[in-house]
C-alpha cells in the first residue's frame, strides 16, 4: 500500500512540474515583451523629440496642456511629441504660456 502511495504521489508531481514550469517561461516571456515594447516606446519618443529639436522650432514662450515641449512645424503647426514617440498636433487655444523660472 504505501508503494502505491508512493508512486502515485510521485506521478501527481511529475504531472504538476512541467504545468508550473511552463507557467513560470510564460511568465518571464510576457516581462520581457513588455521590457522591449516599454524600451522601443521611449527609444522612439527620444529620437522623434532629437529630430524634432534639429528640424523645427522649439516654442519656447509656449508649452502643451501637461507641460510638455511645443515645436513648430514648416507648415507653422504646432505639435507635441507623445510617449510612443508620435506627433501630436494642436491648436493654438491648447497651449499655454511657459511658467517663468526664477533664477
């Protein structure tokens, strides 16, 4: 009886070991899909704001309607970059003045 048990319980865990290990690769893939989607946002966000600075003008009396950095466009658009890196476009009544720094 006990050999029964024994091997029985052993079965139960040989059953068990690959459903939690596959569990735990499954996991780390997801993490680390999520590292890689995270780091090319802010890579793209980075180099759209470098071309951005090169190509056209900084507004700087302005800024957008969480603080960020306006630039203005060849074709006199205002815009702002976003965390993906996109541009997004705005209209003059969406900016607002730049708060003056003390020093």
């Amino acid at each position: 009886m006990k050999r029964i048990m024994g091997i029985s319980v052993l079965v139960l865990m040989v059953g068990i070991c690959p459903a939690v290990a596959q569990s735990t690769v499954q996991k780390a893939g997801d993490d680390i899909k999520t590292g890689a989607v995270k780091a090319g946002d802010k890579t793209a966000e980075i180099a759209s704001k470098g071309k951005a600075v090169v190509v056209d003008k900084v507004y700087s009396d302005k800024e957008g309607p969480k603080g960020e950095t306006v630039y203005i466009d060849k074709h006199s658009k205002y815009y702002r970059v976003d965390g993906k890196g996109h541009k997004v476009y705005m209209t003059r009544s969406q900016l607002r003045n730049r708060k003056k720094s003390n020093g």
